[in-house]
C-alpha cells in the first residue's frame, strides 16, 4: 500500500535549500518514491494553516519509506535541510487500489 508524505517547509536560505533539493531528489528515486507535488501554488480553503512550500512525495510502503527516512543519506541530507529551512511533516498510508474492474457497488468518496 502507498504512503504518502506531506512536508510544510519554512525555508530560511534558498540557495541552500537548492543545494538540499539536488541531493535528495535521486535518493528519493533510489527509494522507488516520486514527488506528486513540489512546492507548486497553494490556497488554505478552511482552518488555521498556513503552510509555507508543500511537498508531497508517494513512497510504494511504509517500510520504504521507514528505510528512507531513517537511512544514512536522508539522515545527512536532513543537516542540510535543518540549516536552511524547518519543517513539519506526516505519513499517511494511502488507499489499496482495487486489482479488478470497478464494481458499481463498491462505495465512493
């Protein structure tokens, strides 16, 4: 099952940031991930968030994304990123995808 994660970064040095942006986009492939958003425009609709640059990336699991996060290269990689820019971020697992058919039974958003 997919797991999706959702940064909302704060950069402080974009110059830097790059320099981050660079390095982790093949580590991130390497993962068998891919980005679905990364930093495009944005609009709040309800609530108090304001998040800053968005990004959210697709990893197959979440052992890929466990192995990812906590392996060596992101772990040298997030010094970069934690001088340059701050961040909150989250997990969530994504929806099985049916193998078959759609069923018109089957119930929907």
């Amino acid at each position: 099952m997919p797991i999706y994660v959702i940064f909302d970064v704060d950069i402080r040095d974009m110059d830097q940031y790059q320099v981050f942006m660079d390095a982790v986009k093949p580590a991130i492939e390497d993962a068998g991930a891919r980005y679905l958003v990364r930093g495009g425009p944005h609009r709040v609709h309800e609530g108090a968030w304001e998040p800053r640059r968005i990004v959210l990336l697709e990893f197959p699991s979440a052992e890929a994304w466990d192995a990812f996060y906590t392996g060596e290269t992101y772990q040298g990689l997030r010094d970069v990123r934690n001088g340059c820019s701050s961040a909150r971020l989250v997990s969530v697992e994504g929806l099985e995808q049916p193998t078959g058919p759609a069923s018109a039974d089957t119930p929907h958003a």
